[in-house]
C-alpha cells in the first residue's frame, strides 16, 4: 500500500531531550516536507527537500533540523525541544520536485508535547 | 498580514445547500493552487487544484482569479459527509514552498 508513515505518533517530553520523528515514504517521491499544524494559525511549512541531500528552509525553521540521505526517509530532528514546539507535525510527499504541481500525501501525524 | 487569508468559519448550514469558501494571497508570484480537505486533527487530503479556467468535480468548483489573487471553493448539494475543514493552499518560490490558509470550518447538519 502506498502510504507516508510517522513515527512516533504521539510523543510526550520533556524540555531539552533530543528526539527525532521519523518520516517515511514508499512512492519513490522525490519532495518531501515537514509541517506543523497549531490552533488558529493553521499548517506552516518546517522543512522541505527536492531530493536527496538537498533540503531547505520553510518558514519556521527555528528549533529544527532535518536531513535526507535517502530517497524514502525524511527525519525531523528536535535537538532540544522547547515547550513551544508542542504541536501537530506532518510529514508530506510528491512525485516530482515540487510542491507546486502535484498532490501532496500526507503521514498520520504527530502530536507532540513538550513539558 | 498573512499570506493566505481565509475566513475561519465555522459556516453551519442544512443538507442539500449549497455553500462558498473564499481565500486570498498576497503574493503574486505564487505558482499553484489547491484546495484541500482535513477531518478533524487528521491529515489534509487534496479535494482539488485550482485553475483560472475554473475546475469541476461533482458538486465542488473551484476558481482562481490572478487578478484579484483570489481562489473559491464552490459546493453544491451539501452533505453530511462534507463536514470538515477546507484549507486554501498555495506554493511559492519556484513551487518548493507551500502556505497553507488556516483553513474553513464547515458543519453541515440534517
């Protein structure tokens, strides 16, 4: 089945402790992002990346690093998460490069807190 | 300002109306357009692309109007399984970034 996966999908931490949430893809796409989805201010682009070893920033980049050595992982990493990062985050993915012109599948989410 | 504005909502209407989601953007470079769907804290799924020709599938149409930097989301016959969230999508930056709009509540009730 072809699907986005998450891992964890709920994770409760606390402030300072490294962690990193998983993505994972099994559609051979080459675009990938992160999101994070809050209350009010809808879903804002973390991460994305075109290829392998190719990544950028989105719009709220602070706080997170992401790295692509593969073509099916795509791994978000808090390197000392904040209370402020508590949230909803998704990974998407599209067949091509972009965004722009294809659909974007999205995982289950996580739902992250951080005490 | 943000950069993809919709109206929150939530709209409350009976089965079998017919319903109007409107989002602008401020930035007139944006590349594509979406509208997508998402059920209660799960994960958006696309309901359609938006084109300036406009683009129909069943009871939903979609514009894009560059001039106005205005897209609309249009449902026809409403259902209860319509109940969700819409949420106006745009992609910037050559097609690499996506804004999504916070997104439109809608309950539709027998």
């Amino acid at each position: 089945e072809a699907q986005v996966t998450q891992n964890p999908r709920y994770l409760i931490t606390v402030t300072g402790k490294k962690l990193t949430v998983t993505c994972s893809q099994n559609m051979n796409h080459e675009y990938m992002s992160w999101y994070r989805q809050d209350p009010g201010l809808g879903l804002r682009q973390i991460y994305y990346s075109m290829n392998v070893e190719v990544t950028d920033k989105g719009d709220v980049p602070e706080g997170y690093k992401v790295s692509r050595k593969e073509k099916r992982n795509f791994p978000l990493i808090l390197e000392s998460p904040s209370p402020n990062q508590t949230s909803l985050y998704f990974c998407a993915s599209t067949p091509g490069g972009k965004s722009s012109t294809d659909t974007q599948y999205f995982g289950p989410g996580t739902r992250l807190t951080v005490l | 300002r943000k950069e993809v504005e919709q109206d929150p909502g939530p709209f409350n209407v009976p089965e079998g109306a017919t319903v109007a989601f409107n989002c602008t953007y401020s930035n007139s470079a944006s590349q594509s357009f979406f509208w997508y769907r998402q059920d209660c804290r799960k994960e958006p799924k696309l309901l359609m692309s938006v084109y300036s020709s406009g683009n129909e599938d069943g009871r939903f149409t979609a514009q894009l109007n560059r001039a106005s930097q205005y897209i609309s989301l249009l449902i026809r016959d409403s259902k209860l399984s319509d109940s969700a969230t819409y949420l106006c999508v745009v992609t910037n930056t050559g097609g690499f970034k996506t804004i999504f709009g916070a997104g439109t509540r809608l309950f539709v009730k027998a």
